[in-house]
C-alpha cells in the first residue's frame, strides 16, 4: 500500500477496514478503493504517506481558515491513518467521532483541553485582521 503503482488487494483493503473499525466509522470497500486513488494522487513521489504540502495541493483544503492547524494533524499520515482521518467528515461518521476531531482541533496546544487561549487562537484563524484581539476576548 501507498505505492502508486501498486494495486490494493482484497487483503489489503479487509486490513483498512479492520484498523478503522476501531477507530471510525465503517468503511465500504469501494470508499477505501477510491479513497486509495485519492491518497496516490496526492502521494505524488510515492514514499507511502502524504506531506502537508502534498495536502495543500487540494484547493479546498487549502482555502479552509482552519488549514494550518488541520495539517499539523495530517503531515504524515499514510494510507491507514488517511482513511481514518477521512472517515470524521463521512456522512456515517458518529457523532462522537465528529466531536474528537473537531476538539482535536480546537486543542492547539495538545494538552487535552481547549483554554481561553485556544479558542482565541481559533477565532484568530477563522477572523483573520478583521476583529481585533480585543474584539476576540
């Protein structure tokens, strides 16, 4: 897996499904097939995961106010861990599953909690120079 040239076997994608039955939501055999032509595509020197600037090539992720915090989340990631990324933004995501993103998110500094500072950090990112810090507290 993770070679563009390599094709994904039955094998490889029963293992994709085991490793996200754990940690997302179910994944259907054609969602990992074109989801792995997806991850071939941006893994474009084939190492077998994706940098955050093979990230930044998707036009919709890199105009998200929220882009450079998703990428400290997704710098690296290979086929595995792409898929169950990916699963949190899936319509049959659960809830919780939705929740651990989005407080993952909004935990800049990883600590477990999202602080004062945090969420200001957070609206910082979404206002940009519009609101004042000021404005922000």
């Amino acid at each position: 897996m993770g070679n563009s040239s390599s094709m994904l076997t039955q094998y490889d994608i029963e293992e994709v499904q085991e490793y996200c039955q754990n940690l997302c939501s179910t994944v259907s055999q054609q969602e990992i097939v074109s989801l792995y032509q997806r991850f071939c595509q941006l893994d474009r020197n084939a190492k077998g995961f994706i940098s955050a600037d093979e990230f930044l090539s998707v036009p919709e992720f890199a105009m998200n106010p929220l882009s450079q915090r998703l990428l400290k989340m997704v710098d690296g990631l290979n086929f595995k861990d792409f898929v169950a990324f990916l699963s949190a933004f899936s319509a049959k995501a659960s809830v919780q599953q939705k929740v651990k993103l989005i407080f993952k998110v909004y935990d800049s500094d990883g600590n477990g909690k999202v602080s004062f500072s945090d969420m200001l950090e957070v609206l910082r990112d979404l206002s940009g120079s519009f609101i004042s810090d000021v404005q922000r507290e």
